[in-house]
C-alpha cells in the first residue's frame, strides 16, 4: 500500500510539473515574423528624406538603390556564404551603389545615397530585422571597397 501511495503521489508530482510546463508555454508571447516589404520600406525612407534628398530623389530613384543594396548584399551571402557578417548601408554598399548608378546613367550624389542607406537601416531597425548596430571595432575590421578606396559614397 506504501508503494501504491508512492507512485500516486509522484504521478501526482508529474502533472503539477506537465500543468506548470504548458500553463508557461501558453503565456508566452508568439514570436512575431520579421517580412521586409520593399514597397513598405521605399515609403519609410521617402517620408523621411531631407528637402534636398526630396529635390534629388523620387520614389523611384529610392526603390532603384534599395534594390541595388539587396542585390549586392544578396551577392555578398551568395559569394561568401551566410554566416558572413554584413553591414548594412556601409561604405562598402554605398561604393557598389555608385557603380550601378553609373553603370545605368544615373548620378546620385554619395550624400542622396548615404541618406538612404541611413533610412534603409532605419527601416529595417523599426521591422526587428537587424541586430544592433556593429561597434567602431567591428567596423573598422570591414574592408572598404568603395570606388577610391576613400570610404566616402
């Protein structure tokens, strides 16, 4: 009779433990889907450009180099696999903007493309789709490949 009692108390025991288990799982909060949305990202950055960048850029022009950093950056992954770090909007990105831009007869002034890139990361801070921003250290250990070798976009 002691062992029945026994194992009825510790069968006891694994419910409250099971309850105490699910009761927790179901108060946490489901983790929300981070989606990038091109079309969402080209209106946070225009309602956000300076009165120059708005004299500079149309909508369009935003959407053409945010496509160009996706291209390049998807490239990046593409090339160097994808555990490598990226930097969003850096120096790097900004450098292989230009090249496009003169590539396909546009000229943007590196400061109309550097307000981008600086929305973009805006943009993808609000969503929760970067990590915090790299320190100083970590910034400078990325090679600058921008057209020069200047850093300057």
């Amino acid at each position: 009779m002691g062992a029945a009692l026994l194992a009825l108390g510790l069968l006891a025991l694994l419910g409250v433990v099971a309850a105490a288990f699910w009761w927790q799982e179901r108060r946490r909060r489901p983790e929300r889907a981070v989606v990038y949305g091109m079309d969402q990202s080209v209106d946070y950055i225009t309602e956000r450009l300076s009165d120059a960048g708005r004299e500079l850029l149309t909508r369009h022009d935003v959407r053409r180099i945010l496509e160009w950093e996706m291209q390049y950056l998807h490239h990046r992954v593409a090339q160097d696999g994808p555990e490598t770090p990226l930097v969003i909007g850096g120096p790097e990105v900004a450098g292989e903007i230009r090249e496009q831009a003169a590539r396909h007869g546009h000229t943007y002034p590196p400061a109309a493309i550097r307000e981008v890139l600086e929305h973009q990361t805006g943009y993808l801070a609000s969503i929760g789709a970067i990590a915090e921003p790299a320190s100083e250290e970590e910034t400078r250990e990325v090679p600058d490949r921008g057209p020069g070798g200047d850093g300057e976009a």
